[in-house]
C-alpha cells in the first residue's frame, strides 16, 4: 500500500503558504504553461524515463537491515520543485530532463581544480551498493538501496586547502529543461552546502543509481547527494557545481524560510519543526507512524561531528 501522505499532515501543512497558494494558482491556469508538452507527459507511465543497469557494484558499509522500499514507491513519490509541487508530478514532468552529456565543476578552495563528465565521474571509485534510511523533513521515510560512492573520494581528487571549511553544491538550473520551475515558489537554482568534515564523512555519499540501476530523473539523475542523517532536502539532486568555501554557503530552504530550515538539519526527534513534530514518521507503504531516531539511526558514526553544539539550535 502506497501512503500518498501522510494522514495527519496536509500538503499546505507541510509547505510555506505562499508556495502552496502559488502551486493552486498554477493549477488552475496550467493552460497557460508549457502547454501540450507538459499534458502530454501526464499520460506517461512513471516508470517510462530510461535506466540502464548498473554492473560491478559491491556491497558498501553501514548498510541498514530494514525492509527496503519498494521502488515503484521510490520513483513516484518524489520532492523535485522544477519538475512540479505534488509529489507524483516529478515522476510525469521529469523525462524532459537531458542527462547525458553531464559535466560536474569542482571548484574553489582546492588545489587541482577540475570538470568530471559522467564517464569519469563513474570511475572515482569502486561503486557500491548502499542501503540507507532516507528521513524526510515532512515525516515521511523510505529505505533505498543506493548506488554510488563517497563524496570524499571526488573531494580528495581536488586536494581541498586548509582554508576550505564548507561545500557547496548546486543543481541543474535550465527553464527549457524544467518547465514548472517557475511555479515552484523557491530560489533556484537550487543550492545546498555541507560542512568540509561532514561532507568527508564515509557515510556521505554521491549517488547515480538506485535498486540496481542509474538513477531515474525524478529521484535526481545522474548525480546526486545522499547524506543520511540529515533530512532529505539536503541530499540535493542532479548535481552540476560543487565549490569548496571558506564561509558557510546559503542553502535553498533556508533563503526561502530560515525560521523553519536551518543550515544543518539533522534529524532530530526533540526538535519539532515550527509547524509540526519531528517525533514520528510514517515509511511509505507502512500504515502506522513510527517513532523517529535521532541523527536517522547514524548516531553511532556522526553524533561525534557536532560535540559542544546545542542540537536544539541546528534546525
């Protein structure tokens, strides 16, 4: 069973009202944006967009030994503003976005700085299947076995200097590509930044594929960010521009209602969202909510990364 959402939380609940108001005035003049394309995409199957296997992957660490989600649920139930609001609008819109050819800029505080198309972005390192906890901010989870490899692996290639204390990532901005971004009610390109010591965490990840096979556009192909222990808007999609800083990078939700998104945004149950609490969660074709575990269950290998830090305060 596929819980659409949550039963307690409507979508107006879980998304500023100006976006949410935004979204409706949309709606109801969709004539007028994108035209036939965009009606065009709804008669496709959500599973239509193109993915390839992935071969020679090995079985990476920290692997949680939960009930993965189906990935049908994985691929359909998706937050990817450019691409629509709802979140079955990703999995119809995305297919017009191009993947191939994809560059990647590294740049910044490094030594080496470099662009990474995808074939060389897929030989940084042996990629590994990981099965992680995925927490979104909204009280929804899901567990996906990922594919991908770790995001310090590309970091050390750029030899980061002693000055680089932030990362900061950037995803696809293109109008032709992503039709609705205009609707979305948010700031883009889309942007999101990691402290340099979390960002080298072994857990974070770069991911380009999911059960199996290389990412589906809607889940962020070809390249995206997956940081576990943190809500879900910071494992940020479709990646096009990583740069290494010295100050603390803006972040999308932040710039958008930094009462409610902080730079961190760890996943905490005894911190409530301003609007919500954070202490359950409901995984997606699950029935019952659940309680939420600090840190998403990865306290053991991150608690340590924000000694002295008053966590009531990281929102």
């Amino acid at each position: 069973m596929l819980i659409r959402k949550p039963a307690d939380l409507r979508y107006s609940d879980v998304t500023p009202k100006s976006i949410y108001q935004n979204r409706r005035r949309f709606l109801s003049s969709s004539l007028g944006v994108a035209g036939a394309g965009i009606v065009g995409a709804w008669a496709l199957s959500p599973n239509a967009f193109a993915t390839t296997k992935i071969a020679g992957t090995v079985k990476g660490p920290f692997n949680t030994d939960e009930k993965l989600t189906p990935k049908e649920d994985i691929t359909t139930y998706n937050n990817y503003y450019e691409f629509g609001t709802g979140k079955d609008e990703p999995a119809r819109n995305a297919h017009t976005l191009r993947t191939s050819p994809w560059q990647v800029q590294v740049a910044g505080l490094v030594g080496k700085a470099k662009t990474f198309d995808l074939d060389a972005i897929m030989k940084i390192a042996p990629l590994e299947e990981r099965i992680y906890r995925h927490r979104c901010v909204e009280r929804w989870s899901i567990v996906v076995p990922w594919i991908g490899f770790p995001l310090a692996a590309l970091l050390k290639q750029v030899e980061p200097n002693s000055k680089a204390k932030y990362v900061a990532f950037q995803t696809l901005h293109d109008p032709k590509q992503m039709p609705l971004g205009g609707q979305a009610g948010i700031q883009l390109p889309y942007v999101e930044g990691l402290r340099i010591d979390e960002a080298m965490h072994p857990l974070a990840l770069l991911a380009v594929g999911l059960y199996g096979e290389t990412l589906p556009n809607q889940n962020g192909a070809p390249i995206r960010l997956v940081v576990p222990w943190k809500y879900g808007f910071k494992s940020i999609k479709s990646i096009v521009k990583i740069t290494l800083t010295e100050s603390m990078p803006p972040t999308t939700w932040n710039i958008t209602n930094a009462r409610e998104y902080g730079f961190y945004s760890n996943v905490n149950p005894e911190v409530d969202h301003p609007r919500w609490s954070q202490a359950t969660e409901r995984r997606l074709g699950e029935l019952f909510m659940k309680k939420t575990v600090k840190f998403n269950g990865y306290g053991e290998q991150v608690a340590s990364l924000y000694t002295g830090m008053d966590l009531r305060k990281n929102y």
